[in-house]
C-alpha cells in the first residue's frame, strides 16, 4: 500500500465517507452495528479497499 501524508489519508477518507452517505455500496463486508459512513471509510482505507488514489509529482518527494 502507498505510503499517504495524514492530509492525504484524511482527503480519501473524507471523500469515501461522503460516498458512503450518499449511499454507495460498501466495499468490504460491514461489522454488525457499523452505522456511520465515517466509520466505515477508515476501515475500508485500513483494508486497502478503497479505489481513490493520489497522484503525486516526482519533485515533491524528498
């Protein structure tokens, strides 16, 4: 898995939990009492599950 800064992490999980809200289909099976999209998101981005990625110029890496 890439390695993401905490301001990227927190992008693709924002923006799968607004998904999520917005009633797309989970992408990993959903632990019973698991309500919030929120939620939700941070597993499936600790999983590797979720299909958004950064694109990054070579000058930024140090």
């Amino acid at each position: 898995m890439m390695e993401y800064t905490r301001f990227e992490k927190a992008r693709i999980i924002g923006a799968r939990a607004l998904q999520l809200a917005y009633g797309a289909p989970p992408l990993i099976k959903v632990p019973e009492g698991t309500i919030n999209p929120l939620d939700l998101a941070e597993m499936e981005f600790d999983k590797g599950a979720i299909p958004i990625t950064i694109i990054k110029d070579a000058k930024e890496e140090n």
